[in-house]
C-alpha cells in the first residue's frame, strides 16, 4: 500500500442527512390547492399563495401541523411552548417568491433519535431538528442531465406541497448505515400515517459528507465540533432512494478519497447526483447560513402546539409491533420482520390470525403472499383480503394440496384476477380421496422395483421419487404428507 493509499485510510467517513419528506395532507402546506398532481397538466394546481403574487397571504395547513407532530412523538423529539415560520431567501428558478418559508431557529421538533440495526449491530442516531417548510416548484431539464439540458422547464404544481425536513446529527461512518436508517424513517413514517412512498418524489435527501483524520474520532465514535468545522463538506443533492443514497455517498466517498490521495483538498460544495450515469457532478460552492438571510415571516403568527404532544395519538410503531408479534404469535425474528415491514402487512396479518392458527397465517403470508407479489413487483393492495382467507380456507381444510393453493390457485388470482373458487373448477383441483390415493401409492410401488429396491438400500432419493410418481397419477391433487406416510407404510411392511 503507497503512503498516499495510507493517507486516504486514515480518515473516517461523516456523513449527515438532511431528509425532505412530503407529508401526505389533501392540500398545501398555505393554501387550498390540491396535492394530488400526479397525472395532471403542468401549473394546473396553482393560486396566488403558493405563486407568491403581491399581496397573496398564508394560512397555515392544521393537518401539516398534526403531522409534524406524531412524528415528533415517533422520534421522541421535543416540542418546544413556542415555534414559528422563517423566510429562507436564495433564488432558484422553481420557487416562485424568491424565498421560502421555512422553520429556522425555532423548529416544531428538537433532539430526537432513531435506532437502526446494520450487520446485527444496533445504533442510535441522534436527530437534530424536524421543522415544516414548503416545497418549491420541479425542474425538467430538456435534452439531458442538469449539466448538459439545451433548456429547463418549471412546474409550480409542486410549489407549496407541505414538507418536513427531518435533520440528523453527523452521525453515520458508512453509506450502508445511511441506506438503513432510512428504510428504518421511512417505516415509521408509514405506519404514522402521513407518508406514501409510493408517490413519486416522496421522500429526497440531501447528504452532508466529509472525511476527518482517525485521530480526530473518539473512541466512542464522536467527533468534536472543531474537527468538523475543519473538515470541508461535500452536499450531495438529488438522491431520491434508499438505494440511491448508498451509491450517491459510496461514490461520493471514493471521490474524495482519491483526491487525498492525490494530495488534493476536498473542494466545500454543492454537488448534483446524476443517478442515470451513477456520479456526482459539481453544482455550486456550497452555502453559508448567513447566505439565505433568514428573518421571522411576517404573515404568519407563532403557533403554541406544545400540548398537542399528549393530545394526539399515533399507532404502535413497528419496533414495538414486531416484538409483540413475537410474544404473542410465536413468530421467529424472520417472520415478525418481514410481517411488520409495513402497517398494511402487518394489519392484513392479524386479520388472518382471526380465522387461522398465527403460524399457518404467518406461513402464507409472509413466505408465499409476500414473495409472489414481490416477484411481480405488485402492492399488497393488488389482492383482496376475502380471497386470500377462502384461499387459506381451502388449504387448511384440506380442499385443495398446499402446492396446489401455492403454485396454482394463488399465481392465477394475481395473474388473471380470478377468484378461488373459479381456478379450484377451471384446473379440477380437488384433493383425491383416500382410497385413490392409496391404490395410486400401491401401484408406485409395484411398478418401480429399483426405486423400492434403493429404497431399502438406504438412498435418500428414493422416496422423493416414488412420492411424485403418486403426485403425477393424482394430478397433484393428494397431499404430499399423507402420499409420504402411505408410502413408507407400504414399504417398511
């Protein structure tokens, strides 16, 4: 390894997040237009608030607000007696005011944190700040990436979409650390109540990342603030995934490390990643707070939502969900994860849990439900409840084999949209009754000497292919378990 090699090692990775989620309220964080564009026609849910025509004032949303708070409560964030609304003035050609307003020194959360869990190991990572803001505008660069567009487009639909900007301390030493907590925030954020992440541009993160020399880490893994003063920080903005973000700073990180390398300082500034080429591109120097001159909004009075804190309930978060699945269900860390892994999954599981044994529900659920929608990239919402449990119900009262329910029945109702009971008549899948299943079993055994003479010869094959032999004379239709106690019943005679 040349020393330069050894230079770059010898610094830790800081990283800091700065995550913009869209609160999921009917209307606009100050105004009445709608937040449901998706599909419609560019600047066609626009007024003269969310414009920021003269003389046009705000009126706070009280759902946004609400909203910020269960996620204080979530993140076990402080609410202070008093907050209120800032200007944050810069120009970007998609926020229409020249400014936005925002929350500054006065946020609606304070000091909260998040657990996550990396490779079996379990940290906690402390959250500064979660304060409201709106959204500006949307950009389409025409004719390329943002550094080669022949020209840009602006849509002020999105301008005004409420926000919560939810701001980590620099906490994390990896980009897979980054990728884990938020999968954890987006979780929580599910389960609240006031986050899709189905909709497009839902959630968008800006990182904060710098290398500080190892000697500068304490042992507990902190960093004094002098450290990190000293450390020029890279933003890497335009990350709008999970998945992104661990590439976004994993390339980040290489970057950097070859320009110390290369005996290079890292440049403090702002940089776009361009996901389509998988590299970040230099954008602007990056801001000072004294750049946005920030004041109080005059339009809007302080809000004392203090004692909303205990006044407003949120739903069991799924930490809490998963181990309660596990004492009360019995399931295996696996399982109780997997069928947490969203409220809706986790809601449609104790509906089962109603009608079925837990372990025969968490068996369908979580192993054959899961895995053939995720196979086809389809929502949990792509089924209806009611055919899953007359699916269950066919399986569990033996109508149907449990491969058949599987690899027939379950793949047809997401396929064709069909209900059970109509692939059960269409592929005449009814169990095979006991005395057909017994002469089919006889006749296996009689018609293949080699496989009985293996058998008895102690090769483990042996019993698996008599066992489908009997399946392909019933058509599938007997139950594999009682095909192989028949079988080793006749052979063992």
């Amino acid at each position: 390894m040349t020393a330069q090699t050894t230079r770059a090692r010898e610094h830790a990775v800081v990283i800091g997040l700065e995550v913009h989620v869209q609160l999921e309220t009917a209307t606009k964080l100050f105004c009445g237009c709608s937040t449901d564009t998706a599909d419609d026609a560019p600047n066609t849910h626009t007024c003269p608030v969310c414009l920021g025509l003269p003389g046009a004032l705000p009126v706070v949303n009280e759902a946004a607000v609400e909203a910020a708070v269960k996620v204080g409560k979530a993140i076990d964030a402080g609410i202070p007696e008093e907050t209120r609304f800032h200007r944050k003035n810069y120009y970007y050609p998609d926020l229409p005011k020249n400014f936005q307003i925002t929350q500054y020194d006065e946020p609606i959360c304070q000091d909260g944190s998040l657990e996550i869990s990396v490779e079996g190991e379990r940290r906690v990572i402390d959250i500064e700040r979660a304060h409201l803001e709106e959204d500006p505008g949307s950009l389409k660069h025409e004719g390329g990436a943002i550094d080669r567009a022949e020209y840009t487009l602006v849509n002020y639909n999105r301008a005004g979409t409420p926000l919560m900007e939810i701001v980590t301390r620099p906490d994390f030493r990896s980009p897979s650390e980054v990728r884990a907590f938020l999968a954890k925030l987006e979780e929580v954020l599910e389960y609240l109540g006031v986050f899709d992440a189905e909709r497009d541009g839902s959630l968008r993160v800006d990182a904060n990342i710098s290398l500080v020399p190892n000697e500068e880490v304490d042992a507990d893994g902190s960093i004094s603030g002098t450290a990190l003063a000293a450390a020029n920080r890279t933003e890497v903005k335009n990350i709008s995934s999970h998945k992104g973000a661990e590439k976004a700073l994993a390339y980040e990180v290489t970057r950097q490390r070859n320009a110390v390398q290369r005996g290079r300082e890292v440049e403090q500034e702002t940089r776009h990643w361009d996901e389509a080429r998988g590299v970040t591109v230099s954008m602007r120097s990056k801001e000072a707070e004294k750049d946005y001159r920030y004041f109080a909004e005059a339009d809007l009075p302080p809000m004392q939502v203090s004692g909303w804190k205990e006044e407003i309930p949120i739903p069991e978060l799924p930490d809490a969900r998963r181990e309660r699945f596990r004492a009360e269900y019995g399931l295996g860390s696996e399982a109780a994860s997997k069928l947490t892994s969203t409220k809706a999954v986790a809601d449609f599981y104790e509906a089962l849990t109603e009608r079925f044994d837990p372990e025969f529900a968490a068996a369908w659920t979580a192993d054959r439900l899961l895995g053939e929608l995720n196979y086809r990239d389809m929502p949990l919402s792509a089924v209806e409840r009611g055919d899953v449990v007359r699916l269950l119900e066919l399986d569990d009262e033996g109508e149907i084999t449990t491969k058949n329910a599987e690899e027939v029945v379950l793949r047809a109702m997401l396929d064709e949209g069909l209900a059970p009971d109509e692939v059960v008549e269409r592929e005449d899948l009814g169990t095979t009754d006991d005395d057909e299943v017994a002469a089919a079993v006889a006749a296996a055994v009689a018609d293949n000497p080699d496989a009985v003479a293996d058998y008895h010869a102690g090769e483990d094959g042996a019993l698996n292919y008599l066992v489908g032999q009997v399946m392909a004379a019933t058509g599938g239709s007997a139950d594999p378990g009682t095909v192989n106690q028949l079988l080793r019943a006749e052979l063992d005679e």
